[in-house]
C-alpha cells in the first residue's frame, strides 16, 4: 500500500512539473504578489511530503521562520516544494533535512543527501541538465531546478546552491528583493 502511494505521488509530481513548464512564460499574468508568512508556504510543502518523510524515514529538522515575504504564495511554495522533492529523492533513509532561516529573508533548505560534484554545481539551472546524479537516478528530467530558477528570476528573488559529495546539499533561495521583473 505505502509504495502503490509512492509511485502514484511521482506520478503526480511529475504531472505537476509538466503543467507548470507550461505555465511558466505566462506566469505573469498568474501572479498574485502579497506579503505571505514564510512559514506557512513552507508546512504546506513539508506537509505533501509528510508520506515520503516517513516512507525514507528521513528526519525533519524545522526552525522557527517568522518572517513575512513579499512573493506570489502559490509559485513560491512550486520552488519549495521542488527543492524539497530533490533533497528527498537524493536523501538516503535515516538521513536529515533541515528548513531555516539564514539572515533576515534567506529561506536555506540543506539535506544531508548524497551531494552534487563540483563540476555540475554550474550548470544545475540549464534545462536539462541532470548531472552526475541524475544519469546515476534514472528519474532525473532536468527541468525541475531550471523551474525554480526561471520562477524565481521573475518573482527577483535569487537561488544559490552549495553541495558536497558524500555530505548533502544547501540550496538558498534569497526572498528579500521586491522588485518584480513584469514584461
């Protein structure tokens, strides 16, 4: 019963991806920019991968984040919840994902995963770029960080990622801009 959820989640993540894809060069008329506490996004997130947390018997580590965010509520939590799939899927069971905040506005994501080599670190946002890891998973399509990237351009919010090999990865995305790009 667990795996048939598992496999059927996937399926829904990846149907997800697909539709924002093609969302996404329109997205500007999608956008509703509020101030949204920070903290309720990212439960949202946590909260559609309670099941895989448990599945992987991975650890959620939660800080307090109490801050409020100039952003639109609904692409923000795609970014997240993205971020979140990758530092599960690369995340071995027993392992670690900690959420918190890194400054007044910086929202840090860190797993204690697999890692990405440093040869691949500069190109993770290229559409289609699945890396080491992502030949290594066979489940990889090399969109879903490019989304986060594309997303938060336009929401002038910034994305940084740090990784080891063999330690886990950091991805922070920096939310303290308001100043929006509209074409």
């Amino acid at each position: 019963k667990e795996e048939f959820k598992k496999i059927f989640f996937e399926i829904e993540e990846y149907v997800d991806m697909a539709l924002q894809f093609l969302r996404i060069d329109s997205m500007n008329s999608d956008l509703k920019i509020e101030e949204y506490p920070l903290i309720d996004i990212v439960k949202k997130a946590v909260k559609s991968y309670a099941t895989i947390f448990i599945y992987k018997n991975i650890k959620l580590n939660l800080k307090e984040i109490d801050v409020k965010v100039l952003t639109d509520e609904k692409w923000l939590l795609f970014v997240i919840k993205q971020i979140l799939s990758n530092a599960l899927k690369y995340t071995n069971s027993g392992g670690e994902i900690s959420i918190f905040l890194e400054g007044e506005r910086t929202l840090v994501i860190k797993d204690t995963g697999i890692g990405i080599s440093e040869e691949d670190l500069p190109r993770v946002f290229e559409r289609g770029f699945t890396g080491y890891n992502g030949r290594m998973n066979k489940k990889s399509t090399g969109i879903g960080l490019y989304l986060c990237k594309k997303v938060l351009d336009k929401l002038s919010h910034k994305i940084y990622i740090t990784s080891e090999v063999g330690k886990g990865t950091a991805v922070k995305i920096d939310l303290s801009s308001t100043k929006l790009e509209i074409e």
